[in-house]
C-alpha cells in the first residue's frame, strides 16, 4: 500500500489519501505500507504535522525494529521539510544499524 498524507492534494493514482497523521500510523502498524508521500502542514495543528508520522517511524524503528517503507515529502514548507528530511535521514541510519545486528 502507498499513502499520500495531504488535506488538500489528492493523492496519484494507486496511493491511499490521508489527511491526518493519526491515519497514516494506524496504517503504518498495520503493516503492507510500502511507501509514504507526507505533507508538513495539514491545516490543523492540533490534529498534528507529517512531522509526526516520521517521529513514529523513528520511534518504531528503535523501540520495535520496524522496518521503514520508502519515505517522500511533497510538501511546499521548506522549514518543515528541512525537518523532515533530517528525520528521514536518521530513520535511514537507524535501519541500516538494525540490519547490521
């Protein structure tokens, strides 16, 4: 399965749209996911950012060994998808390092 985390693009054909990150995760520790295409801002804060979708895959990695689908950004906040990819990049290290074990 592939999600697209957007509140106002719809998602490429063949991706599953979500609109929360909340939505995202639950499908994540489901298992299947094989990619991810995340937003930063989805236009309510409360609600969370796709900020929060990496720091559980970051979490789930460590804390379970979970094994991480491909991860994209699309999202037009550059501060946000600075961060992002930060994350992205420590999940990468953090599998690799699983891997090793």
């Amino acid at each position: 399965m592939k999600i697209y985390l957007d509140d106002i693009r719809q998602a490429p054909e063949g991706w599953v749209r979500a609109y929360w990150p909340n939505e995202v995760i639950a499908l994540l520790a489901q298992g299947g996911v094989t990619e991810v295409s995340l937003d930063h801002d989805l236009g309510d804060d409360q609600q969370g950012t796709g900020y929060a979708v990496i720091c559980w895959i970051e979490e789930a990695v460590v804390t379970r060994g979970f094994v991480p689908p491909n991860i994209a950004i699309h999202s037009a906040n550059p501060v946000g998808r600075e961060r992002m990819q930060r994350g992205i990049e420590s999940i990468s290290r953090l599998a690799a390092r699983n891997l090793d074990l």
